[in-house]
C-alpha cells in the first residue's frame, strides 16, 4: 500500500484509486476514522418513550440505541459478553430487556446483565470471570435531536466536530414550528457494490445532475409549466446568488446554501422559493421563531444538502446514512423527515418534492448508484502497474474564496465541497502514522 500523502495530493485536489479498492485500506479507515470520529447512529424522535431501542452500526460494529426508564439513552454494543451473539435483531422496537437467542442470557435496555441460563452448572469463580453487561458506545452525543457515537475514550467534542455545520442542522431543525425534526418509521435500505466514499462524494455535488439526472431535470420544467412552480434545484437564474458549494471544514460539506449564511454580498441574500402547499400560517410561524431573520429564512427553506463527515446526508426533506461493508460494499439507508407541529399539507408536500428524486422507483438515486457501480469497475483499473492512477476532484478549485467562517466556498458545479471529506480523511488516517501507533 502507498503512503497516506501519496493517495490524497491535496495541493492538487487528486486521490489515487486505491483509496477505494484497497482492502489494507479499508482496515485503516475502520480503525482511524470509523472507531475514532463522531458517527452518526440514530435520531432521538426514533426512541420517543421509555423502553423504546434502534439497532445501528458504527463501521462494522452493531450498536443499540435505548432509552431506559429515566428516559436516558444509551449506546451498547450489540454482541452477549459470553460468546458473541447479537442480542437484539429488529431495526426499531419496545423493550426493558435484551435476550441471546443462543444460550439465554438477558441484559437490560440499560446494558446490564440480568441473568445467566443454568446457572447451578457453573463453578461461581468461571462466571465472575465473565459476568459482565453489555459493551457501551464509549461517548455518546446527541445535537438537535442527531445522535453521534464515538468509540474513541477521548478526543474532541461533537460540537467541536460538527464546526459550521451545526449552523445548517440549526436551519434544517428549524423548519418546524416546535424545532424539532421526527424521522417516520418508513426507511429505504439499499446496497450498492462500490465504495462508500463515492456516496459521500456524491451526495452534495452539483457537477453531474444536469447530465445523470437529466430525465429528472426534463421532467422538473414539465411539471413547472403544469404547476408553475419550479423545484428549488433547477433554477439557473439564481445559482450567482443561491447555488453555492462549499467546504465547511472537518470533512462536512454543502451544496446550494449560498443565499443565506455564505452570500458574499447581503444584497445576495435571496427569499426562499417555496412549494405552493406551504400554507402562510407555517410560514409565518416559521419567521416567528426565527425572528424574521432574512439570512436564517434562507438558509431554512432555500434548497440545498449537507454531507456531515464521514457518514450521514441531509437536505430539507431527508436524512441519509452510510454504512461501510466491504471496499466494494456499501449499505444506504434513508427517511423522510416530519416536521413537529407543521400542517399536514406541509408534510405531505415535503415527502412529494423528495419522491420524485429519491427512492427505488425515483429518477435520481438509482442513477446515482449505477454510477457508483460503474466507477468502482473503472477502478479496477489500477490493478495494473501502468495504470492512470488519480481521480481529480480539482473543478473550480482555483476559483474558490473564503467564507465568513473559513469555508472554502465555490460555485454550484465545483468539485470543492466534494474533495471536502478528504482533507479531513488524510488528517485522520495520517495521525495514526505521526503517532507511530
């Protein structure tokens, strides 16, 4: 395997290609980034009463998220400490206790161990060798309503983590009248044979739509002169003012929220163009709550997506997380979001903007994950020695300026906020390295 400063050149916004083949590759980021940095498991609305759990997973490894009798939630380790087993097996559910199916030990929604099968047949100094609970999340977090796990003892908090992006989860929270985001019981669970990072890279990047998604883009103008009302990424005219790309450091990015918070002049700042099923009243409450505030009104309706690193997508009206299997292996799961106290028009128009792109049967994801497909055969490539080796991420990268918080912002078709995850990436992976561990 190369050198961690020989597969990202970050002078020439360039990856080699083995980031995404290399097996040796795949380890390390487990170890460095996946076990080291915050990743997001689950949503609080997901786990609303006492009892109530949800099975994720950080890297590899298979967590529950539960909330006890006290209403505290906790992070477990789904595997009994006597031989492995996972002990919870349903995605979502209510229960004040976890069995292993296999030899019948029973621990608590708060991870502790309530009882070993047969217990007369073990010698009381065998199983005070390994009468334990549960495993726990070593830190578990949580940020409007976003719960983040870390399986590093120490290391920064997750605000720190979050950095600029914390300021859009703030506007995506806020387009509920009560601030608060319910993620529906209804998810799309997909997998696709190529890399993870190319979900990341591809969840903000506004370069491909116009030519993938171009059925998608034809059938956005039909339903525009049908309804006059245009979806909010296909508007040309406002992409100087609105459609702006952006690395908000630490690895997160964001595509088309340059209306608001990273206009480069106030006079930029554009009212957000909004489905006609909004009615004024949620309007109206919604400028209430944030006092009228032009910038953050943008910044909460204009459209626009955020990749928060290394692993969960959201735009208005959903949330994406990826889940590294293999180096050619990835799962995506997605839900639409509810907002808390909105009218159900509201709501339901929330979920008709999204259909149409997004899911099995939308005319954008499949497009996105044949293309993921097709760019990891093309990696196959570099298994020969004469091989092009780079994939360049350098579109627009010496136009880019600063942003009022450091970002490195660009226009709509960049590639800036898509090389985001790799500086970030390389800091991590090369730590490891520094420290000699």
């Amino acid at each position: 395997m190369k050198r961690i400063d020989e597969l990202v050149d970050l002078d020439e916004s360039r990856v080699n290609v083995e980031v995404y083949t290399s097996e040796e590759i795949f380890r390390q980021e487990l170890r460095d980034i996946w076990y080291k940095t915050w990743v997001y498991v689950g949503h609080e609305s997901e786990l609303k009463h006492p009892g109530d759990y949800k099975t994720s997973y950080i890297g590899l490894i298979p967590v529950i998220l539960s909330r006890d009798e006290d209403g505290e939630i906790h992070g477990l380790i789904n595997r009994c400490i006597h031989r492995g087993t996972t002990v919870c097996q349903s995605e979502l559910g209510n229960s004040q206790f976890f069995r292993c199916e296999y030899h019948g030990w029973v621990y608590g929604n708060r991870g502790e161990l309530l009882g070993t099968t047969m217990r007369n047949g073990y010698d009381p100094r065998e199983l005070a060798r390994i009468e334990k609970g549960l495993q726990r999340v070593p830190r578990l977090a949580s940020y409007r309503g976003m719960i983040f796990g870390s399986m590093a003892e120490d290391g920064e908090d997750l605000i720190d983590h979050l950095g600029n992006a914390a300021y859009f989860i703030d506007r995506w929270a806020d387009q509920s009248p009560e601030g608060e985001l319910e993620l529906t019981k209804g998810v799309w669970t997909h997998r696709f044979q190529a890399n993870w990072k190319l979900q990341y890279e591809g969840s903000d990047e506004g370069y491909h739509p116009a030519h993938l998604h171009r059925v998608a883009m034809q059938s956005f103008a039909k339903m525009a002169e049908k309804t006059g009302w245009r979806h909010p990424g296909t508007q040309p005219e406002r992409a100087n003012a609105t459609n702006l790309a952006a690395d908000l450091l630490h690895g997160h990015s964001i595509l088309g929220a340059g209306g608001g918070l990273l206009a480069r002049d106030p006079e930029d700042v554009q009212p957000p163009q909004l489905s006609p099923l909004y009615p004024e009243s949620y309007l109206e409450s919604i400028s209430n709550r944030l006092d009228g505030d032009a910038v953050k009104l943008a910044d909460t309706f204009n459209d626009w997506r955020m990749a928060i690193f290394p692993n969960v997508a959201i735009n208005r009206n959903n949330l994406r997380i990826i889940r590294p299997i293999g180096p050619a292996l990835t799962e995506v799961k997605q839900w639409y979001v509810h907002a808390a106290g909105a009218p159900d028009e509201v709501n339901t128009a929330k979920v008709r903007e999204e259909e149409f792109f997004y899911g099995p049967a939308g005319f954008g994801s499949p497009d996105d994950f044949e293309c993921f497909e097709r760019m990891q055969e093309g990696y196959k490539a570099g298994s020969w020695e004469g091989a092009y080796p780079w994939s360049w991420f350098n579109r627009q990268s010496m136009r880019s300026w600063s942003g009022p918080r450091g970002e490195r912002c660009a226009e709509y078709s960049a590639e800036v906020e898509v090389f985001a995850m790799y500086h970030e990436w390389k800091k991590l992976m090369s730590a490891a390295l520094e420290s000699g561990s």
